[in-house]
C-alpha cells in the first residue's frame, strides 16, 4: 500500500479514502484487499469507490453540478417518491374501506 496508508488509521479522512480509491481504480489493491488489511466492511469501501466515481463522472460534465446542487436534486427525487407513496398508501386505504374490508 502507499506510504499515506502505511501508518495506523484512527480517523478515514477524505484524503486517506481518496488514495484507498485511486489505488483501487490503479489496480494496485482490491476491495477485498483493502477491506481485510484495513479491517472494513467491502460495501463501505465500494461506497466510496461509487463516490469516487461520481465525483469524477460530474467534475468532467461540461457544467458540473456543484455539490449541494446534487444532494438538493437527490433530496427532491426522494421526496417526490415519498409523497407518490403516501397517495398511493391512502387511496389504497380509503379503497379498503369504501368495499368495507377490514383494514391490515
């Protein structure tokens, strides 16, 4: 492993997950690898080989989406969904009690 990643890791910082990242995306190391010598979940390593990924896929965009502006489109998808769910969570209800079935 590189030099940044020799000595005992308290504290994953940006800066520590960003060379695990790259020396994953370099082939120099895998998530498994990674994740015995480091002692981590493999899907906490393959989120930040996704945030990786992301990051970079939007830095190279030819209008790059600052990052709030992601996590503020995220958090209306989401919302939308959630407030479909509800509709469709209380139709269902009011369907059940206007064929008088006993609602579950």
């Amino acid at each position: 492993m590189s030099m940044l990643m020799e000595e005992e890791i308290k504290r994953w910082t940006a800066k520590r997950k960003t060379a695990l990242v790259l020396e994953i995306i370099q082939g120099k190391t895998s998530v498994l690898e990674a994740s015995r010598a480091y002692d981590l979940p493999p899907s906490e390593i393959e989120g930040w080989v996704e945030d990786g990924r992301k990051g970079l896929e939007n830095a190279l965009k030819a209008n790059p989406q600052d990052v709030s502006e992601q996590y503020e489109r995220q958090l209306k998808d989401l919302q939308e969904a959630y407030g479909e769910a509800m509709l469709e969570l209380r139709a269902r209800k009011k369907m059940q009690s206007l064929l008088g079935e006993d609602a579950k």
